[in-house]
C-alpha cells in the first residue's frame, strides 16, 4: 500500500487506504445523487455496516417531538420525520456525531449569548457545516419522491428540477470534517446568527436550492447561511438587519431568507470554488477564486424576489388570513410582484 495519496481516472482523490478525499463531480452525481452509495464516504451498500442517517438530526427529532409528525415536501406531500432518512454507513454516522452534531448541539442549547460568544471567537465554520449538511441531505432525499401527488400527470422526481452539480461544492464543503480539509478565506460563504422570538413551533427549516440558502430555527435562534457567495451578499443582508429592532417572527426569519436568496441570485460574476489536493504531502484545502471586488450586481428582478417569497411562505400562509387585505388573493399577488414585505412598514420601521 502506498503512503502517497492517488487520483483515480475520473478525477476522484483517494487516500493511502482508497478513502475518498475529493469527490469528482461525475463520482458524486452517479455515486452519491444517483447512487445508493454512504453520502458521506461512499461506501456502497453491503460493503459496510449501513444505519442510514435521517434529515434532520434525532437530537432535534427528539427536543421538538417530531419522529410521528410530517415534513411538507415540496410537491406538498407529507412524510414522518422519522422515516425521512438517507444511505449513511455507521461510522460515517459516528463520526458526523462526534465532530458535528454533538457540538452544535451543546452550543445551541446555550442559547443566543452563547452562540454570539462562541461566534466573537470562532469563524462560524462548524454552523455552517451542520446546516451544509441537513441541506445535502434534504435535497439528495428528492430523488425519492414524485414531483406531483398524482403520478398521471408526471412520473419525474423532485430531483428532476435540480442540477446536481450545483449541490456538489456543498457536499464538499460539509465533508470537510470527515476530509481534513482545510477551508481557506471565501470557502464558507455568509452565515448570520438572527434573535427570533418563542412561538409555538419552537423548529424550523427552509432552504432555497436555486440560490444556496438555508436556515434553522431553533427556539430563539435562528441560523441563516449562503454557501457559495463567498460573502458577498453579507454587507447586502446587514444594511436589511441594521433596521430589525427586536426578535424575528418565523414569517420575518423566511423573507431575511429570501432577501439574502434573491442578492445572490443577482450577483453578476460569481466566485469559483477549487480543491487543492497534495499527493505527496497528503494535504487538501479547498479556495475561493473571487471575481473583481467589490462584487457587482444586476438589477433588481422584483419577479424573481415575487417567485422566492411564494415558495418560501406558501405552505406557511395558506390558510392564514392576512391583515389589511380583502381577499387572498389580493395578498398572494402583491406577494407575486415582489412588493410584499413583514419586515418594515410604510414609515420604513421594524414591524415587532
């Protein structure tokens, strides 16, 4: 066995005992996305003790009551959380539990001041890993469900409207605790911890695949993350969060989503992501190559802000009765321009 470590023929990087540090993108797509294969390391079925790894981690399954309850699936099916899991081998289970879940889950049962604490000291990279990794994980699930509830009118999976190279720096990102790698400036991308206020559903999750986004709420935290703007919509979301005088509703906490999902959908030329791997030093980082600084951005698309702020409130909203509208309709269109906010109000001010 060699000490070095090797590059296989599709462009996959292997240590000395054949583990995957790097994952092509054609290996991730037919192994991992379309495969059955362990989506941490790859392992396929049979070749190793499998316990599968659900969405969203038991910890949270278990501290919200979730295992017997539903998560709404895009095409509006409900499915029990404790059924919701994709192929993960036990070690690559147990290593997730050691290095990421543990962790975040004791700095998140500290409440908002311990994460403000812990963020004045860290960089944030273990947050964001933790919800690289429920992203992954939620949207590689889609590719066992149907599109639509009724298959007469399209047999397609979820997955069918993704590209899955799209997920593959994602995926390379949060396996950056199983790989070592080193994550230099640019990699993780902008992460904001947002104060929310209690309310009954004490959880939440959202993400928007198109533009890289995703959040958790966690009783007064919420965790909102763009894995690959290299920070540039980050002065864009904090000039919207200078204004915000107090804790976020969950309906708040969504469109701060879509306003850091739509800045990054505008931005002109987007930053590149690289893995650097030394065979011979048996080192691997993963950069960031930045286009011209400051970043640039088109014109606003109010449709395109209009088109997020529906998917992302839709199932929240629908049989919600909207104050200072006559009818829902009247609602969802103004939602549909583009002009509908739950932030401010007509004087620019925090709506608590």
């Amino acid at each position: 066995m060699s000490d070095h470590w090797s590059k296989a023929a599709d462009g996959t990087f292997l240590d000395e005992k054949g583990g995957i540090v790097f994952f092509s993108c054609k290996r991730f797509v037919e192994s991992i996305c379309e495969g059955g294969s362990c989506f941490i390391c790859g392992a396929k079925p049979g070749s190793k003790t499998f316990n599968d790894e659900h969405i969203l981690p038991e910890w949270i399954l278990r501290e919200f009551s979730l295992f017997g309850r539903e998560v709404v699936l895009p095409n509006g099916e409900g499915y029990k959380y404790g059924r919701y899991t994709i192929p993960c081998c036990k070690d690559c289970n147990s290593d997730m539990g050691r290095h990421i879940e543990n962790p975040v889950s004791d700095l998140l049962h500290g409440g908002h001041r311990a994460i403000a604490d812990y963020l004045q000291k860290e960089d944030g990279l273990l947050l964001m890993v933790w919800v690289a990794l429920i992203f992954v994980k939620t949207h590689l699930r889609d590719k066992n469900f149907n599109m639509t509830l009724d298959r007469r009118v399209s047999q397609d999976p979820i997955s069918s409207l993704y590209e899955w190279e799209s997920l593959h720096h994602v995926h390379t990102f949060a396996r950056c605790f199983k790989t070592g790698a080193e994550i230099t400036d640019g990699v993780a991308g902008t992460c904001f911890i947002l104060p929310a206020k209690e309310e009954r559903e004490g959880f939440d999750y959202a993400d928007l695949y198109e533009a890289q986004v995703a959040l958790v709420r966690f009783h007064d935290i919420a965790l909102l993350t763009v894995f690959n703007d290299s920070k540039a919509v980050t002065p864009h979301l904090q000039r919207i969060l200078n204004r915000i005088t107090g804790p976020l509703s969950s309906v708040q906490i969504r469109e701060v989503m879509v306003e850091a999902a739509c800045c990054n959908l505008h931005i002109k030329e987007r930053p590149q992501f690289i893995s650097q791997v030394d065979l011979r030093e048996r080192k691997y980082k993963i950069i960031a190559k930045f286009p011209p600084l400051p970043p640039e951005f088109r014109p606003v698309d109010l449709e395109l802000r209009g088109r997020l702020m529906e998917y992302a409130l839709r199932n929240q909203l629908a049989r919600a009765t909207i104050e200072g509208y006559s009818n829902t309709d009247e609602f969802w269109s103004k939602v549909r321009q583009g002009l509908q906010t739950f932030l401010f109000d007509d004087d620019g001010d925090f709506i608590r």
